[in-house]
C-alpha cells in the first residue's frame, strides 16, 4: 500500500470494531450479533427501501445532513472524552478491575470510531442523492437505510457501553475517596 493510502486506511477500525462486536468467551459472532449488527440492518434497509415513498427527497435532505453532521461532532468529543479517561489512572489497586476498565476504553473508541466513520459515508452518499438518476438514487437509498440502522444500533451500543465505564469509573472515584 502507498505511503498516501496508508494515511488514509480504515481498516483498523473497522476490524477492531467487529473485534468488538464477538463474544468475549468463544471470539466467535453469536447469533444475536449476527442478528443485530448485520441481519435486521439489511432488513430494515430492504424493507423501507422498496417502499417507493420512504425514499429520500430534497426537503429531507436540509435535515439530515446537519443531523449526521451534529452526531458526527458529538462522537468525535466522546472520542476526546473517552481519551481523557484513558489518561486518568484513578489508582486502580484491582488488576482485573483495571484489565476490564482498559478493554471497556477500546472497545468503546473502536465503537465510537467505526460510528464516525459511517457517519462520515452517510454524508458522501446523502450528497450523492443530489444527483438527478434515479438508479442511483434508488441504490442509495437502500444504503443508507442500511447505514442508519446500523449507526442507531452502534450508537446505543456505545451509549450502553460509556454508561457502564462512566459508572465504574465514578465507584473507583468513590472508593478512592473513602479511604484515608
């Protein structure tokens, strides 16, 4: 790979991400990663893209690219916050508590990662339907509503995820505080 695409090369994140997604026990996709991240995205995408009206228009594009463009700022300062918490060491005295609150960091910021990134396609494409083609169109419809499906899942996975760290993170504060 050239030095110019390597600047420019996803597929860490992506990877990690989907590292990310398997079970921690077996390393292996369970069905209900299967399920969630893969089969009910492309489900959703078939079915309200062959509705011929939940097709995308003009008007709503005023609305959504400002609105992907908003999450997408929103992801990039969790990143930022997520770093943040990285760099504390809050002293943890318990390993494994440490080993889990490490694995919690990055998986979240592949999580949060791998988001930004489709937020950023789904602003490529949300532009492509300026295009007046209606193939076009139509094929990029059905991606993003694949797109948004699975950014909504990604986003309540990372949610779910900093709420759990976050909450761990302010018991070791607690903890930290009640001892002399």
């Amino acid at each position: 790979m050239s030095e110019l695409l390597r600047k420019i090369d996803v597929s860490d994140i992506i990877i990690s991400h989907i590292n990310s997604i398997k079970d921690q026990n077996t390393g292996k996709f369970a069905f209900g990663e299967i399920l969630l991240f893969a089969i009910i995205p492309i489900a959703v995408s078939i079915l309200v893209g062959s509705l011929g009206s939940a097709s995308l228009s003009s008007e709503s594009l005023k609305y959504l690219i400002p609105t992907v463009a908003i999450l997408m700022a929103f992801l990039l300062n969790g990143s930022a916050l997520l770093i943040n918490v990285a760099k504390n060491e809050n002293k943890h005295k318990n390993a494994d508590r440490y080993a889990i609150r490490n694995k919690a960091i990055k998986e979240g910021y592949a999580n949060i990662s791998f988001s930004i990134l489709i937020a950023f396609l789904t602003l490529l494409l949300l532009l492509l339907l300026l295009i007046e083609n209606d193939i076009l169109k139509s094929i990029v419809n059905y991606v993003l509503f694949f797109l948004f499906t699975e950014f909504f899942v990604n986003l309540i996975m990372i949610i779910s995820r900093m709420h759990i760290l976050f909450k761990a993170e302010l018991r070791m504060f607690e903890e930290n505080q009640d001892k002399p």
